[in-house]
C-alpha cells in the first residue's frame, strides 16, 4: 500500500538507499514510542510467548513505582503548529525527513588511524604483560592480510595537546605524567606502583598522548563529512583512567576525551553535541562513567563482566543501580555479567532488549564505541566467548545511530589472535560488508537473563522505550480444562500463568502450558532443590526408542504433599507433556529443575516440577493403581539414571571443576593379570581392589590405558588451610540428583561444602565457580566422581573430616555404603608390586615414587591426555645440546616448576610461580610446553594435557636428564 503520492515515492527512495549501503538516516528527535504502541507490543509478546523461546526467558514486567512514570528523559509532545493545516504540516514533515535521507555522504567511508611510535610505551621489567606493543602491530597486520588498509582513509595521527587533555584530566595529574618522560628507571617503577596495573616507561606519556590526539583527528574527520565512519588502532588504553588517576593500564580517557573534543566543535550557540559511548570492553570503564556521570549530553553505555563487583575494577560503581547523577541521571547504563561464558547471543539480547532502545531514544549525534575485545573467546582475561561475528554484528546495529557517525576506538583485549580477527570484523562492517551469519545460537544463559531483568527494572523508570508490560501466555482452551488442586494459592491480579520451556527457534507447533507460579524477584531466580529421590525399583516400559513425554503440574503447599488433580484418569496422565527447562542440555537422557515461588500474598508454595525426556525414554508408561504422580518421577528418573551408569564411557564423562583432571579411581590386580580382559563388567574387575567389588565409576576407565603407560596421576593434598569452613552435614544428607540450583542441570553439578548449595561445574555453566569467587566457600565436591577440590589451594584434598560429606554422596549414588579403604601400606616394600597395577610392566623409580596407600585407597586421580593436537605442528627439533632441568627460568631465575616451550625452546617459570610461561604462549602464540617437574606436555590452545610419538625425543632428554639413565620404552 502506500497512497499519499509523496511519501509512497520518497518512501521507497529512502528504503532503496539503504540497500545500496549508505547509513540510515538519522532519525527525529525526540524518537519516543507513544503508549498506544507500547501496548500494542506488549500483546503481541504475551500472545507469541508460548511459541518463541526469546520471548519466554526474558521478563517483560512493567516495574514502575508511583510517580515514575514522570521522570523520563523526553516526554512526547506535538511539535505542529495549531494553526498549520494537516497538508502543511505532512509537507513540512517530509521536507525536513528527505533533507537527511538526501544528505550528500562522504566520498570515502572508513577512516583509519595507526602509528607505530605507540609501540614505545612497553613494561621494562615484565616483557609478558599482557597490554604488549605488539597488540596493535598484530591488530594492523590482520587488517593488511584481509586487504582493508587499502579500502580505508588513511587519517594522520598527532599528539594531544596539554589544552585538549585539560577537558578531562587535572593539570596536576597531566603534569605528573608528563614528568616521567624524564625519570629515571627506578623512579618510574615506583611511579608506576602507585597505581592500581599501570606499569611506565619514559615513552609512555607521548605514546598516550598520540593514542588521544589520532583519535581526536578521527572524530574531527567523521563530523566535518571527510569519512562515515572511522576506525582507530590505538594504545595505551584509556576508559579506566580518571581524572586524576591512572588506573588498569590507562593513562588518558581517549574516547572520553574524543567526546568533548566533539562537542567542542559545536558552534557555542548551539545545543551540545548528543554523544553516545558504548563500551563493550569485558571491564567496566570506571573512568568514563565518573567523567559523564552528571553530564545529559553524554549517554554511557557499559556490558561487562561483574561478578558482583570481585571483577577488575572490582568497584560497586560498576552495578546495575548505578545511573548517573543530578542531570545526568539515567544517562549511565550499566548492564553487569555476574559470571563468565558470555558470548554473542548474550551480548545480542543485551543490545536488542536495553542497548538499541536505548539509543533510539536518545538519538546520538555521534556514537563513540569503546572496543575492547577481552570479552572475546579466547582471552586470557575476561573469560567470555564472543566471536569476531559477533563483534561484527553488533557494529552493524550501531551503524543505524546518528545517521552512520560512528567511530570506534581500541581499549583491551590481550589475545593477539582474537583481537586481530574481531577489530578487523568490525573494521570490515564499517566498510559496508555484510556481516557474517552466527552459527552458535543457543539459548541465553540465565544469568544474563537475571542481569538484563535487573537493568530493565531500573532504566525503565528513564526510558519509555523499555516499557513493554507482557503477561504469560494466554492460555488455550485445552489448558483451561486443565484442573489443580483444591488447595487455595492465589495468584496475581492478572491471573499470571506458567511460562513453559520452548522448543528449538521454530514454531512448528503450540506447546501447551500449564499454570503456575509468579515469578520471583530478580533476587530469587534459581530452580529450587527436586523434592524427590532415587527408588531402587525398576520401571516397566516399551518401545525403548520412541519418545512421548509427559505433562503434568504439581503443587506443593508449605508442609504439604504433592498432589494432582483427582479428576484426571489414567488415559489423562499417559498424555500429558511434562515441559523442558534445560534443553541445552541435550545429551543427557533426562533433565529436571523445579521452580518455585512465593504466592501472590504469601500464602502458600506453588511447585511446578518441568521433565524433559529424550528418544531414550520410554514410549508409555503403565502406572500402576493408585500410583502418585511423584512416584512416576522417581522411576523416570531411576531408569535413566540406572542406564547412563551401564553404558557411559570415558569420553562422556564430566570433567572436574578445579582443572583438566579426570579422576578414577586404581586398584592392584592380583597376579599381574591384564585389566584389559575384564572390561566388560565392573563386578570382574573385584579383584583390582583384592576382593572389593568396584562400583562403576571406580571402574569406569579403559584398562588400555593402565596398560600403556599413558596414565596421569594427581596426588591430592592431606590437608588444606581452608578444611576449617567445611560445615557439619545437612540432617536428610546429601542428594546426588539435586540439580543445579541455577540452571537446573544435572550434568557435572558440585555441592558446596559449606553452605550445600548445589551448583554445576566449570564445563557447564560455571556456576559452582563464581559461587565461589562471590561467596568466598572454598571446599566443593563432585557429584560425578566424589572427587573434593579447593579454589583457593587450587587443587584436589582428600582429608577424614570429608568422609561423613563422601559417604553421603556415595550412599545416595550407588545405594550402598562406601567401602572402607585399606589402611596398611606393608604390603608394598619395594616398586616392583606396582608394576601389577598398570598389567605387568615394571615400574621406574621415578614411577614409583608416591604413597603406595594411595593405590589401594581409591585417592588416585588419572587425567587421560589428548593423543593429538592441530598444534604438534608447532613442535621444533630439539637443540644439539638437548634438554637441561636444572636450567633457570630465563625471566626470574627461578628453578621452582620450569617449563620449557617446545616451539623455541625456551625455559621459563609455571603458573604457580611467577607464569612467565603463561605469558610466553599469550604473546608468542606457542602452545606446547613440556613440564621439567613430571614430564608432563601440556598445549595452551587445547587446555590440555597431550601425549604423541613427536614429543617423545624431548621427553626422552627431559628424562635423562633428570634421571640420569634412558627412559624406559613404553
């Protein structure tokens, strides 16, 4: 359609533009959606809610308090004039519109400035720190491989003048380090211990002035119509540094200052500049948010990693809660991740739901992009996982603000591959190119949906954009038909109901809810424990392969049982769906999570208990008479726990939390018989532990390995400083069906030792380990294999008062007691009865040299290292000379766990040391390093341990080495 003859023509005109590629044109202002759309939006998203998982997991609730609704940043309001007929007045509106969308743009389209000199600023006395010179030569070479240079502007680069500095920084400060361009080695170092991770040298202040002044050249190109857009490949970084202080690696707020170089070029007259700051960088820019925080002009936009402020800059400053102050209230908008593992589809809901809403409404004149790539997958800091795609999209979304101005400028990122490949993808996006599709689209992490819930419920008191009030899915008529039982538990006003799990990203079908609870505050998220436990009974069942789930609700009150509807017959309860809630955890067979909730006036607790159930359950059901709902889950859930136990192998195993360890347990066999033959059943391996009959997990290894040698072993420690917080056991004991308590996962899930939270482990959503990086519990054990780790040791502990935590979880996983462990260590005099426990071979000293009680007591911890790696390839022949294990890390001195780099054969210290090695792979991108303390080869890139036949020639004169005498043929 389309029918006033004008606008149709302009219309398509505008539209046609943008195909073409140039920037969408910059919108009226002020842009704010009236409530009659608002409303219209919100019931859409209530009716699609049961169809689209996006539309689920976020909370779309209005939160506004009485008389917030008056404290928005532009109110609506008619601009015509009364006297204006509606001709004139749709004249005027399309004169001014098709002015911008006409807008002559620049001839060229991407700036970019770049100058080697930056690369002088270097730390004298730690040549691997991080923030390294070479992270804008790698940066500027990627840019070169791909062919962008050629297609970008050239900008010149200069320094900032002290003048210019002046807009952000106090003289006293500037002066200050401006002084150390004539300092003396000594002086600086203690200069730059008077900052929180800034190290100096005597080019650091022109190498910081030129990172601010080829920035400024930058911006003055963009706004003067020179380029679109710009691009700048700067160091040292700057949105840590504040007005006074140096802090994080940086020196001058570069884009800060970039944004008052900006508005100073505003004619006085004139309002000033509208600028936008996104900071994407993995930390928050304390310095630019303390810098704008009073100032309206200045909208400052920050994702980062948070963790509830234990993250760098490890200020509270840095919270959802934090929105400006005086005028600038509601112009800083934090959104902090409280954990790691973010990556693209987190970061793009952030923009779609809060970053871009946002924007539109406020309309920036100029959009400053603060790009950090520490937040990429790979870096050694932020641990997050967004991919150069996902950089590229998200530059995409902002190139349609203030009609394309956008300019983006370097802060961290300390992988050198990372960094190179996402500046160069978004440098490509600013040239035009479409940007790559993203592969990885799985569901959003829940807390990235507790975090975008948390600033919603803030930012929607400012924004009218933010206003979208979704109820539940309204409910079908099946569902209305659906009875409960008679036990009163209110509901809110709205006669809220149950948000289901989604399926896959395609509406095929309508999946059918049931009621449930409110949801919780943002404070309360987290699945509730499941209220049953394994039964010993088995389950019949038919028709192994197919897959027919079930549906059913359960309410629980407050020291009731559960219950369901008496109405329901058998027919009713084989049909019915029980929902999914973790469908990212497809390879499991069965996963469960319960969420529970506070009724509307607290009087009661609705329990709505959601069973996914894979191809691998049973077609139906027979329930027998009189059999409870609850009794029906516990055989689910037997069988498929009963199943996973009987045909798991080793590469389905979790991994443990503290490392890449994987701990088994080894007995010795009697007569030095090969365990090889007794694989197919555990009840055969008995005689591994002299007449103990080995559970499953103690027995689930390949003997293959026992037998070649290939075998790791991780002592744990008797005795840790952190054993004191381990509290006394809860009176029911421990369940090791619980699922996590954020996540609802049962794959790979701790219990927390001190408080006996469960939570899942590091390969899953990681949230034991920020449990503990937030509340400071130490002590954890493994639901998997009983293993017990400490974060802060940093290592396995096996100690008595951990037996009774032990016990429990065995007694509730395999429904027996733990077998008692072998307290004697007589039987072993000499080496040679160990040689029995790897099928014979004979075992060297070195081989030997551990407490033989550990083999008998079932504390032995194998790691089963990778067979190869794409990064052998890097491995060099060895030096003439061969290997030397007394020879010093060549940065400290240090002959305490040395390692030496295969690639170029360098020795270096460990990570518990002083991690000259770590930072060795980081800067040089070698990967495989073998240990001089146990001959171990581990390759960065894999995060793994690796045993191949190219790394035996370096083992060999390791071994020699050390030993003495030849290595023993494996």
């Amino acid at each position: 359609g389309g029918y006033n003859m004008r606008s149709l023509a302009e219309g398509v005109c505008a539209s046609l533009k943008i195909l073409l590629g140039d920037p969408c044109p910059s919108l009226s202002s002020p842009f704010t959606p009236c409530e009659s759309a608002l409303d219209s939006i919100s019931g859409a998203i209530t009716v699609h809610r049961k169809y689209w998982r996006c539309l689920q997991d976020q909370d779309f609730t209005l939160n506004l308090k009485s008389g917030d609704d008056n404290v928005t940043i532009e109110e609506i309001r008619d601009l015509s004039n009364p006297e204006e007929s509606e001709e004139d007045i749709v004249r005027v509106a399309l004169d001014t519109a098709m002015q911008e969308v006409m807008r002559k743009l620049p001839e060229k389209r991407c700036g970019l400035v770049y100058d080697e000199q930056m690369m002088e600023h270097y730390n004298m006395w730690d040549s691997c720190h991080p923030e390294l010179p070479q992270r804008i030569s790698r940066i500027y070479k990627r840019h070169q491989e791909m062919g962008l240079i050629d297609r970008c502007t050239r900008l010149p680069h200069r320094l900032a003048t002290t003048q210019e500095l002046q807009m952000c920084h106090s003289p006293s400060y500037i002066k200050k380090i401006e002084e150390s361009s004539r300092m003396k080695p000594r002086d600086l170092h203690r200069m730059g211990s008077e900052y929180n991770s800034i190290y100096i040298n005597t080019r650091s202040y022109n190498s910081a002035c030129l990172a601010a002044g080829s920035t400024f050249n930058v911006v003055e190109a963009v706004l003067k119509g020179e380029v679109q857009n710009g691009i700048c490949i700067v160091r040292p970084p700057g949105h840590h540094a504040e007005p006074g202080v140096a802090c994080g690696f940086c020196f001058f707020n570069n884009v800060a200052l970039a944004a008052r170089y900006a508005q100073s070029l505003q004619s006085p007259s004139e309002p000033p500049l509208r600028v936008m700051i996104l900071d994407w960088d993995i930390h928050h820019g304390n310095g630019t948010q303390h810098i704008f925080q009073d100032d309206p002009s200045v909208l400052y936009v920050s994702l980062h990693r948070y963790d509830n402020g234990s993250f760098f800059p490890s200020s509270e400053d840095a919270a959802h809660e934090k929105v400006g102050s005086g005028q600038g209230e509601g112009f800083n908008v934090n959104i902090p991740w409280n954990g790691g593992k973010m990556g693209d589809v987190e970061y793009l809901l952030a923009f779609h739901r809060i970053v871009m809403p946002i924007a539109y409404e406020f309309n920036p004149q100029l959009v400053l992009v603060s790009a950090g790539f520490d937040a990429a997958r790979g870096d050694p800091l932020g641990g997050c996982r967004i991919s150069p795609e996902g950089y590229a999209h998200m530059t995409h979304l902002l190139m349609g603000l203030a009609g394309g101005k956008v300019v983006v400028v370097l802060e961290g990122g300390y992988n050198l591959t990372s960094i190179s490949d996402s500046m160069a993808m978004c440098t490509r996006t600013l040239l035009g190119d479409a940007p790559p599709p993203i592969t990885d689209l799985h569901a959003p992490r829940p807390a990235a949906l507790r975090a975008i819930s948390s600033v919603l419920g803030v930012q929607q008191k400012y924004w009218h954009s933010l206003r979208i009030n979704a109820g539940p899915p309204v409910p079908s008529e099946a569902e209305k038909e659906v009875q409960f039982s008679p036990e009163k538990v209110p509901h809110s006003k709205n006669g809220e109901q149950g948000i289901l799990s989604p399926q896959r990203r395609s509406p095929r079908k309508q999946i059918v809810s049931s009621p449930t609870v409110r949801e919780r505050g943002e404070d309360d998220l987290t699945p509730q424990p499941s209220p049953w436990t394994p039964r010993t009974e088995s389950t019949e069942s038919s028709s192994p392969r197919s897959a027919t789930s079930i549906d059913d609700s359960i309410k629980k009150n407050l020291g009731g049982d559960l219950v369901t509807s008496p109405s329901q017959d058998e027919s009713t309860r084989e049909g019915s769906v029980l929902s999914l809630t973790a469908a990212e955890d497809e390879d499991k067979d069965m996963d469960i999570s319960a969420k529970t909730d506070q009724s509307y006036e607290g009087e009661a607790l609705e329990l709505v208990i959601e069973l996914q159930v894979s191809d691998k359950t049973p077609e139906k059901r027979r329930s027998k008479p009189g059999m409870t709902v609850e009794e029906l889950l516990r055989d689910l859930h037997l069988e498929d726990h009963t199943k996973s136990l009987d045909s798991r192998s080793p590469e389905s195993d979790s991994k443990p939390v503290g490392g890449a360890r994987k701990k088994t347990s080894m007995g010795r066999q009697s007569g030095g018989a090969s365990q090889s033959e007794d694989k197919q059943d555990p009840v055969s391996m008995a005689k591994a532990k002299e007449g103990d009959h080995l559970v499953p997990y103690e027995a689930d290894m390949d003997p293959a390995l026992v037998c070649s040698g290939e075998l790791f072993t991780v002592t744990p420690l008797s005795w840790c400083p952190h054993l004191e917080s381990v509290h006394a056991l809860p009176s029911g004991g421990l369940d090791v069906t619980e699922p996590c308590a954020e996540c609802g996962t049962q794959v790979e899930n701790w219990v927390c030792l001190t408080c006996y939270q469960v939570l899942c482990g590091r390969y899953v959503s990681q949230h034991m380990m920020c449990h503990g990086v937030s509340s400071g519990h130490n002590i954890v054990l493994s639901f998997s294999d009983l293993s017990v780790w400490c974060y802060s040791c940093d290592a396995y502990i096996h100690n008595e008062v951990l037996t009774p935590a032990k016990q429990s979880v065995y007694r509730s996983k395999f429904g027996e007691d733990m077998p008692r462990a072998a307290q004697s260590t007589d039987k072993l005099q000499d080496p040679a009865p160990l040689a029995e426990a790897i099928g014979g071979h004979h075992l060297t000293s070195n081989e030997a040299d551990m407490n033989p009680s550990h083999l008998f007591s079932g504390e032995l911890f194998t790691v089963t290292p990778l067979s190869w790696c794409p990064h052998l390839e890097s491995v060099h022949a060895l030096p003439s000379c061969g290997l030397d294990v007394t020879e010093p890390c060549a940065e400290c001195g240090t002959q305490v766990e040395n390692w030496v780099c295969l690639t170029c054969y360098q020795v270096l210290c460990g990570r518990y040391v002083s991690q000259h090695m770590m930072c060795h792979g980081v800067s040089c991108g070698h990967n495989i390093v073998l240990s001089f303390s146990d001959l171990s080869v581990w390759c960065y890139s894999c995060d793994a341990y690796i045993h191949n036949e190219v790394l035996t020639p370096a083992k060999r004169s390791a071994y020699r080495s050390k030993f003495c005498e030849d290595m023993p043929g494996v």
